[in-house]
C-alpha cells in the first residue's frame, strides 16, 4: 500500500475504485512508472519528491525557487508540518551532495479542487527559503496560458519514483515512460463520462503498459519540454488501456498559477485558499 492510503484507496486510484474495476490482489499492486527506464542522474533537474514521515509521497516540479507544482489530492488527510520536498534527488535512498531539501511554508490547492472526481487537481507549494538552481535542480515552463493539450498522438514524458512494490521500495532512481497524448473524446470513453473539463489522457500508443503509478502523483507530463500535464489519476492496474493516465491540464491554470505565486511574494499575508502548515492540520 502507498503511505497513508486506507483501503483501496491510494490517492490516484479513487475514480477507478468508485467504478469497481476488477481488482487484484494487494500483493501484485504496484510498479514504479511502468513501462519505463531510469534516465540519466539529474537530467531532469525540475524533479521534485514530495515526502512525508521519510517516505516518497508524490512528484512535482519546480516553477520557481521558492515554488513547485503538484497535485492537489497529494496533501489530503497530510500534515503539512511533516512534509518535506527534495530537489536536486536522483537516487532518493542515498545521501546525494546534489539533494536540496525544503520544508512547506504554505500551501495553496486550487479553490475548485474536488477529491472524487479529481477536478482541479492541482496545487502549488511554497517552498521555506529559495532553492539554489544549477545542474541538479532547475525549472520547468509552463505552457501558454489557455493552450489546448497536445493534440492527440504528441509524444510526451513522465517521470517519478513512483514505488516498485507494495513493500515501498523504491526504484533505483529516477523512472522515466515515452506515452502519447490519447483524444479526449476516447479516454472519456474509456472513463465512462467520468472526465472533467481540464483533464487530459494519455496510453502507450502500442501494445505495450507504458505510463505512471502509485507515488508518480504531481509529477509533470513533459510535451516540447514544458509542464503540460500533473499527474492525476489512473486505474487500479497501472498502465491498464482499459483506464488510460489522467492528468490535470496545466494550461488551463496558468493564469491562477501566477496569480498565486505573483501574491506570495516576501511577506504575505494568507493567501486566500491557503492552508498554512499550522493551521487545518489534523
Ligand atoms: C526549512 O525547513 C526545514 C525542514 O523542516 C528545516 O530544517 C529548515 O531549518 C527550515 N529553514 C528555514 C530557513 O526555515
Ligand atoms: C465526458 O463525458 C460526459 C458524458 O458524456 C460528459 O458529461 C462530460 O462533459 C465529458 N467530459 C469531457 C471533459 O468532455
């Protein structure tokens, strides 16, 4: 089971649940991005592990030096007291003279965020003091702001330590899958109409599983190298065609993006829809 996920419920699962997918049993759960390959030690320098009591919890990306970008199902049922984000990480095991780590001074999910459908499922966190940027930590763009999402078959990447077993092991660094961008029209199909607007899909594109899983949640769909994708959600069987990958559709937030990031300057006040580490927390 992933950390702090009750039942069935891991945080990306939800939809396929409530659709009562057929399950498999627990011991056969998991795989890191499947269908995947370890890329180059920090080639991916926006890469950010969002951690809980010492464990991996989900991905993101690094907008700025003080924020990054993640899903905004990541931090539900968290206390954000405990939560930690490492940049600069490769082999999230080892000691890394490249790793950075920040805790989490506030915490803004998008408003219209909705947990059972996943609608708006994103969220920025900022950072308790500014990253150092070189090669092992860096920024990722955006996508125009009101872009539509890659047209379908745009081949695009994602990336996470997403866990390799039930036991939470990690892979041996960083894991990264090629998939396509699937129409929406399709992946909503496949969803039985589940799909909110500002979602978008994506499938292997051949008749190999390629795509995220468990703990790859808020990590960034690269297409021409910007942000176009958060991870959202997927089926109860990673990389199942039955149940193509969800993700929040970046350029639809872009606007809400800056606005939150451009209020958050050296000493705000609480932003609206912020919950401090302090406050909320169970
Ligand atoms: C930021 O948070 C980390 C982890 O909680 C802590 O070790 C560090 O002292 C904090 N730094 C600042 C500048 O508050
Ligand atoms: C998905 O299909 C349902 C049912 O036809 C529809 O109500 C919904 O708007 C669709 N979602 C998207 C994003 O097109």
């Amino acid at each position: 089971m992933g950390p702090g996920s009750g039942g069935w419920g891991r945080p990306l699962l939800t939809v396929a649940t409530a659709l009562m997918l057929p399950m498999k049993p627990p011991s056969s759960w998991g795989a890191q991005i499947v269908g995947g390959r370890e890329v180059r030690p920090h080639s991916r320098p926006y890469m950010a592990s969002l951690r809980f009591q010492g464990q991996h919890h989900c991905g993101g990306f690094v907008l700025q030096d003080r924020w990054v970008v993640s899903a905004a199902h990541c931090l539900s049922h968290r206390d954000l007291r405990k939560g930690l984000v490492v940049l600069g990480a490769h082999d999230l095991r080892a000691a890394e003279p490249t790793q950075q780590v920040f805790g989490i001074d506030a915490v803004t999910r998008h408003p219209d965020y909705h947990p059972v459908t996943h609608a708006n499922d994103i969220c920025l966190l900022r950072l308790n003091r500014s990253a150092v940027l070189g090669p092992a930590v860096g920024l990722l763009g955006l996508p125009r702001r009101g872009a539509r999402p890659p047209a379908a078959g745009t081949r695009c990447r994602v990336a996470g330590w997403g866990f390799v077993s039930d036991f939470e092991e990690l892979p041996p660094g960083l894991m990264e899958a090629e998939v396509r961008v699937l129409g929406l029209d399709v992946c909503n199909g496949s969803w039985r109409g589940l799909l909110s607007p500002a979602m978008f899909c994506t499938h292997s594109g051949d008749s190999h599983r390629r795509g995220f899983c468990s703990a790859d949640s808020g990590g960034p769909l690269v297409c021409r190298n910007r942000a176009h994708g958060v991870v959202s959600f997927s089926g109860l069987w990673c990389g199942d065609p039955r149940t193509p990958d969800v993700y929040t559709q970046v350029s639809a937030f872009v606007a809400w993006i800056w606005d939150v990031v451009g209020r958050g300057g050296p000493q705000p006040g609480p932003l609206p829809g912020t919950a401090r580490p302090w406050e909320g927390a169970p």
